[in-house]
C-alpha cells in the first residue's frame, strides 16, 4: 500500500519525465503469484488488486474507526448491488448480491446495451410473470450503482477444436454517456412493459424484412435479382427493335472471306462460299499470312443488335406488354418503399423507447477505456481516460503521454479495426461531481493543483525524489561536459579536409524523403527553407524542371525577413504556394524525387478527380506513380543515373519485394503531410491515409516490411560510405578515404548475399580499396626510408592501424585473384628492406612489424566504429553520386 501512495504521488509531483513503476510491480508480483506460476490475465490481476486495496483500507479504517462502522472508501467507489429475481425449478427466489466489475459477454451483440440486456435476464423469464410455470430463469436489477461503475468485457473464448483460447474481434460499440435507468429495480415494472413492446417489434421487424428481402432478392435460382430489376430487363427486351433473322445466320451472312474463315461457320455457309482456301492453289497472289487484329477483327457488324431482342412481336402484343411491366413496375416499387419505410420507423421507435424523461435519470459517463492490441495469448496494452477539466480525451501508452479524440477512441476500441479493442470501461456517475471538481484551499480558497493535493507525508516523499532528480541532471551536464572537453581536444589535432561543408551527425543518415511512419518524425525535421529559397533565386528561363532539379551545392538564396510562404514551381503541375517549416511543411522533401513524382501524378490525375471524386483521383494518380517507377526499374541506365537511390520502390521491384510491402510503401508516401498544399493534393493524402488506416495486420508483415526498409536504409548508407571515400581518394586524402571504402565493401557484399540488385558494383569498390592500401603502402614505406625518427614511427602506425587490419579483408576470398596480388606486392615492399644495411633502431623496429605483416591468418580483426557520414537530402545525395561517378574511369588500365 505504502509503495503505491507513492507511485500515485510521484504521477502527480515528480518533475521525471514518466516514474519507474518497477519497486510497485514487484511487490505485486510477489502478492498475486499462483502456485503454478502462470501469468495471469488483466481481468483476474484488477480483480485481485481490488480486493487487495480492500482489504488493505479495511484494517486501516478499522484501526481508525471511533465506535462507528468503519467505511471502506474502495468500497464506497467501486461496488454496487443487484437484485437476482427468478424461478428454479417452479419456485420463485430474490437474492442481493454485491459486484464490482460487472462481467458482459461481447460476441454475439452489437453494443454495450444489448450486452446489458442479456447480462440481466438469464434463461426463460416468461415464468417471472405466471404462477404456473416449471421453467427457470432470473432477471438481475440495480439496487444501488456505485460512483465510478466498470464494464468487464469479456473478449476472449476457448476454442474446443483448436485448444487454445481466441480473441473475439467483433466491433462492439458504447456511447460517451450512458443512461441505466431502464436496469434500475425501481423502473423494473415500465422496463418489462417497454421491452415486451421491444420485442413485438422486432418480432414484426423480422417479418417486414422477410418480405423485403423476397422483393430485392427475386428468383428460384442460385442467382437472385432485385424484382424491379427483372421487369425493367423484360421491358427493355420487349421494347427492343424486332429482328427477323437467328444471330447464327446473320454471322454467316457476313462470314470473312477463305482465308480466315473461322471453325464455327456452318456447312451451309461453306457451301454457298465455294472451295475452302486449301483448294486454292498456294501460288495465288491473293493468299497472305492472317494478321490478328483485336480491336478491328472482332468489332461488332452496324446491322447487328447490341442486345437479344424478339424475332416477331405485333404492337398490340408490344402495347399490352409494356402497360403490364410499367404498372408491375411501379406496384413492386410503391411496395418496396413502403416496406422500407416501415423497417425504419421500427427502428427508430426501438432506439427511442428508453429516450423518455423518466428513463434519463441515471447519467453515467465514460471516464476510462483500456485497450488491448494482439491475440489471447500476447498483446500490448494502453488506456484512454478523460480529462474533465480540459475537455478531452488523453492516451496513455507506457511512458507516452499525448492528447487524443473520441475518434480515436472510437477506432481502436470498438474493435473490428486490426486486432485492438476494449476490455474494460470505466464510467462515472454524471451527478456526483465531487469526483471530478477541484479542491480548493479551505483558508485561502484557491485551486490546490499538483503538490498541493497531497498529504504532507507523500509531498515531503515527492520533494525528495526531485532533489535527487536534480542532482541526477547535474551530474550527467557535468558527464556531457567532460564529453565535449575531450571532443574538443581530439577536434584539434590536424585531420585532412572533409569533402562536404555538411554537418556531421552520429545519427543513422537520412532515409527516403518518405520514410514509414514510425520513423516520420525523425526524419521530417530538416531545416528546408534554404531550399525552397534557392530554387525560386534560379533564373527564370531555366523552367520548373530546372528548378525541382537544381543542386544545393550552389548556394542557397537568402529568405526575405520574416518571410512565411513562398512559391515553388512543380514540373508539369504548375505553381504552389507552400509554407515555410514555421507552417508545418518540410520544404526540403517538396523538392525531393518522390515527392516530384507524386504530385505529377496527382496533376495528371487532375481530369479524373474533377469528374469522380478523390477516392477516383487517387486510385488514378497511385496507378500512373507505379506505372512510372516500374518502367524505372525496367530501365538499365548507366552507374552514375541510378534509380533505386531516388525511389525506394525502384529498389524493391527491382529485388521482387512482396506487392504488399510496394503497396504499403506508395502509401506511405502519398500519405505525406506535405502534400497538403492545396485541396487537391490535401484530398488524396486523406484517402491515402484512411486506406493505411484500414490494412489490417495480417495482410502486411510488419516485421517484413521493416526488414525491406531497413535493407534500403543500409543500400543509402552504403552508397554514402562509398560515395565519400571516392570523394576522398580523389582529393588524395587515403586514410580518409579507406576506412569509407573498406565499410561500403563490406556492407554491399552482404547486400549482394540478398540479391544481384541489392548493392553496387562490387569489383569497382574493390578496386578502390586495393587502391587505397597500395598507396598508403608507398606513403608508409617512404616515411620509413626517410630514416626520421618522426617519420618512421607514423609510417608504422599507418601500417599497424590501417594495413596490417584490412589484409585479412582482401585475403579472406580467394577467388579475387587482384586483392591477393596487391597484398604480395605490399609484403615484398617491405621485405625488401631486409637485405639493406640500416641504422639498428631501424631494423629493430622492422623486425617488431615483419611478423604482423606476414602473418598469413584471415582472421578479421575488429575495426573502429564506422565513420561519421554527413546528412544528405536525397537530391543532394543524387547529384553528388553521379559527379563522383562520372568522373571515374569504368575501367582501369593497371588493377593495381
């Protein structure tokens, strides 16, 4: 008890961002342990903390009590009573019972009151109401419902055939307010009188969509139509123009000549024709291949009818007819809208026979809803509970906090939405409004807020626990401190020149303009406005696709003061005007390959979206986008164009991702938020992301699709590391350059592993590498004939900390001929010295090194922790991929 004061107290106090519940859980752990050890489910765990809190409050009110029954306050909250009224067995019986959670079944019921419903009435309850009956049954009523009333839904069944228990998905819905005066024992006689009522209606409800049913579903058949339908298909028959001719012998009438004539065509036909082509001798000039035509060969004849009609019909017969089909067609319309008039007045007296004043005096609303997600056996669990001094609904998600609505509630706990729904609810009664209002200071009369609620014993305890908070945050700026002192000295020792000006960051590097949406947020943070400035500074003859594709390496225009909104031209759409980040867009990813692409569909589907609707413009603009990307991926265009670095779908079609990780993933990005510049665009997003929205579970492996998506990560990461060390090495900087070169050799052979189109040319990386290590080699081996003390020992350390590291590397596979090569030529580099006369600290020194050179082992040792890549937006990436590429010879002269 004293540990959970406490952890309510730190919720209310403590200056953490979330409180470590674990001292808490352990101690519950311990109390509610069965003796056979099995995990326990929510259900039975609240059961058992509640009667724990019981009987914990029983003994401290009993201690407390002065003469006076002592009161429980978890009972003065939480439980209620019901009356049980039946018959078992002939004899009729009232009992009082107390409750707590009140158990309801979900499966079978629509929504929360028709789960109260057959909560409260068991068995046969007609013999409640005779006195000759042997049946039994038994109603249950409120006697007294207590201040906050919890709903225990009952959402989980066992399987007999499977052995196992499921969980009951079913979309069970309850209203925010919830009026239980018709379950009250007090209102039991107006109650049965209502539902006897209730249930003559639906008795007649039944039978009224009987008959409609009969109306819309006509036929004897397997098939069944509407039976308007059927007399508006007779109609347009007999109405049709009469032909006097079978449609076989009008075919034959204008059958193709010999050549093509086709195997169905009837003797008579073949005879009138004359000799077949087999006849004709083969010398004619006449006689050709046939060449199949589809759209020209198989046309329909002018004289032949679209539709089946009547071979003879008189107008009088034609007149009779129709008078008879329209009247039948209108009595079975008339018909069909009475009963579907009727169906719904039914249905609207049923939804308001509890609607009265008298049956609306027992408000009680919801306060919490607790959620689970996954199946009977594992899950994950979350809460939605209403704040009633901010009127609205917060979500409580482990350490996370965030504002919510009811229509959130509303899709994941009523359940049929992927596999989350409610397992309790927890109302309050709408009158007793001590349980919501504020407190008040009893001398000052102000609002007690946080602290100032608790005891003092609990907020001496808080006060503590922010102390040591604070001092914890001291000592780790003081940690961060020491951290940056040492950065800051090692950033002073000489390095060569970086190849970009880009911040380096020791975050993962930037994924797809488009990322999924658990990593949305991370990635859609960029400082964009430079970009978008930069592009409308471009000259204006330059067009739009100039500008969506004008590099940011030529310096960004300055954005006028205070400036908020600016302009950007799309190719082939036209002029936008887009915020600035202050506004809630990334501009940067409006510039972007994908986000290019997108909205060129969206303006191509401009036409159909007019016409149809968004849904129709969507469907038309992610068709044209894949249709796009896939001819994209067909393509084989030269190394420094690669495609698959624009589009991550490019990269999955091209390595045969499942359909559903490509759909997902072009939903994903017309999902975007970006595009909400414009209602057209703003419109198709929406759709986009209610269709997210209704994929279930099962239809995408998540895990599967992480797992793509990361290989794409990694397949960006390994063109960063290799596009850096090119940069590099080509600015002579090869110690930079090799520990760039050697991770992108072994991030792309394990691409490779996956697929021929998962990595980049592997022998272009290593030949790179190889020539990095040559000519670190001839760096190290000229220092150490320099004979300068200085010299000769940074020689080694390049030998000992980058040579001597990566040979394992380039001997570990013996079918690359080039690298085994190259590491000989090395090897014999220095073994040349030892045949030459030296100074003896010198051979001393070659003696220590031999050894680890020649040491012919391809055990791979540990290397440094990747190099640091600076953050590329993907059309800078792009753009500086294809320079570096261009300027490489494909094919070198001297392997080595």
């Amino acid at each position: 008890m004293r540990e959970l004061r406490y952890l309510f107290a730190l919720l209310v106090g403590s200056k953490r961002k979330y409180v470590d519940p674990s001292r808490a859980v352990e101690i519950l752990k311990d109390a509610f342990k069965s003796n056979d050890s099995q995990q326990q489910d929510v259900s039975e765990f609240t059961h058992k903390l509640l009667d724990w809190l019981e009987d914990a409050f029983q003994i401290k009110a009993e201690e407390e009590r002065d003469g006076e029954k002592p009161k429980n306050p978890m009972v003065e909250l939480f439980y209620g009573r019901f009356l049980a009224v039946g018959v078992l067995e002939g004899k009729k019986f009232e009992n009082t019972e107390m409750f707590g959670q009140y158990p309801l079944q979900v499966n079978g019921f629509k929504d929360l009151h028709e789960c109260l419903e057959a909560a409260m009435i068991e068995g046969e309850i007609e013999s409640l109401h005779s006195e000759n009956s042997a049946k039994s049954g038994q109603e249950h009523w409120f006697t007294e419902l207590p201040p906050v009333l919890t709903f225990e839904l009952s959402r989980f069944e066992f399987n007999q055939a499977l052995g196992r228990p499921e969980k009951i998905h079913n979309k069970l819905e309850f209203p925010p307010i919830l009026y239980l005066d018709r379950y009250m024992h007090k209102n039991r006689e107006i109650t049965r009188i209502k539902r006897d009522e209730i249930k003559r209606l639906k008795e007649y409800l039944t039978v009224l969509q009987q008959r409609l049913e009969r109306y819309l579903s006509y036929g004897s058949g397997p098939k069944r139509f509407p039976l308007v339908d059927v007399l508006q298909y007779a109609l347009e028959f007999a109405s049709s123009k009469p032909v006097c001719t079978s449609p076989v012998d009008d075919l034959g009438a204008s059958a193709p000549a010999s050549g093509t004539l086709p195997a169905q065509t009837s003797p008579s036909t073949i005879e009138q024709q004359g000799p077949s082509s087999s006849d004709v001798p083969s010398t004619s000039p006449v006689q050709r291949s046939v060449i199949h035509k589809p759209f020209t060969q198989s046309r329909i004849p002018p004289d032949l009818p679209m539709h089946p009609a009547p071979r003879h019909i008189t107008e009088e017969e034609l007149s009779v007819l129709e008078g008879c089909l329209h009247r039948w067609r209108t009595e079975v319309e008339n018909d069909t809208r009475d009963l579907q008039e009727s169906i719904s007045r039914i249905h609207r007296t049923i939804e308001l026979m509890y609607s009265d004043k008298t049956m609306v005096q027992v408000p009680y609303r919801l306060h919490a809803v607790l959620v689970h997600e996954g199946q009977a056996n594992a899950g994950h669990y979350w809460a939605y509970i209403y704040d009633h001094h901010q009127k609205r609904w917060m979500k409580y998600n482990d350490i996370s906090v965030t504002k919510s609505t009811w229509e959130e509630l509303e899709r994941d706990s009523f359940g049929g939405y992927r596999n989350a729904s409610a397992y309790c609810l927890m109302y309050i009664n709408d009158k007793e409004q001590y349980l919501i209002q504020e407190e008040f200071n009893k001398e000052t009369g102000q609002i007690l807020v946080g602290m100032d609620t608790l005891p003092s014993d609990l907020r001496d305890y808080v006060k503590e626990d922010n102390k040591r908070f604070e001092k914890e945050l001291e000592e780790w700026d003081a940690e961060l401190a020491q951290k940056a002192q040492q950065e800051k000295l090692l950033s002073q020792i000489p390095r060569a020149p970086a190849p970009s000006p880009a911040p380096v960051q020791a975050g993962e590097p930037e994924y797809l303009e488009q990322p999924s949406r658990t990593d949305l947020s991370k990635h859609l943070k960029e400082d964009s406005v430079q970009a978008i400035n930069k592009a409308l500074a471009e000259q204006e003859d330059r067009g739009p696709e100039a500008i969506m594709d004008s590099s940011s390496d030529n310096g960004p225009a300055q954005p006028a003061p205070n400036q908020r909104v600016v302009e950007v031209a799309i190719p082939d759409v036209g002029t936008f005007v887009i915020e600035s980040e202050e506004g809630g867009y990334d501009d940067e990813v409006m510039l972007t390959p994908n986000m290019q692409g997108i909205i060129m569909a969206i303006g191509k589907a401009r036409n159909v979206y007019d016409r149809c609707g968004p849904e129709a413009g969507f469907f038309k603009a992610i068709k044209l986008e894949y249709t796009r990307l896939l001819k994209l991926a067909q393509e084989d265009p030269p190394p420094e164009c690669d495609y698959r670095l624009r589009h991550a779908i490019v990269y999955f079609i091209q390595n045969q991702a499942p359909k559903k990780i490509i759909e997902r993933t072009l939903l994903e990005q017309f999902g975007d938020h970006n595009l909400s510049f414009d209602e057209r665009c703003r419109n198709i997003m929406k759709v986009a992301q209610s269709k997210l929205e209704m994929i279930k579970p099962d239809e995408v492996n998540m895990e599967e699709y992480e797992r793509w998506h990361q290989d794409y990560r990694n397949f960006r990461e390994t063109t960063m590391f290799l596009m850096v060390g090119l940069e590099f090495f080509q600015k002579k900087s090869y110690m930079e350059a090799l520990l760039y070169l050697i991770y992108a050799y072994q991030n792309n052979k394990e691409l490779l592993s996956k697929g021929p189109y998962r990595g980049h040319d592997e022998e272009l990386i290593s030949h790179y590498r190889r020539e990095c290590l040559l000519k670190l080699n001839e760096h190290a081996a000229a220092l150490f004939e320099s004979g300068d003390d200085q010299e000769v020992n940074n020689g080694l350390i390049i030998m000992n900390e980058l040579i001597v590291p990566c040979l394992p590397l380039l001997l570990v596979d013996e079918m690359e001929e080039k690298d085994i090569v190259a590491v000989e030529d090395m090897r014999n580099r220095w073994c040349s010295y030892l045949g030459q006369e030296m100074e003896p600290n010198l051979q001393e020194k070659l003696t220590d090194f031999l050894p680890k050179l020649l040491d012919c082992s391809t055990e791979i040792k540990g290397f440094n922790d990747p190099p640091k890549l600076p953050s590329y937006s993907t059309h800078e990436l792009c753009e500086r991929y294809a320079r570096i590429m261009l300027s490489l010879s494909r094919t070198p002269a001297d392997g080595r």
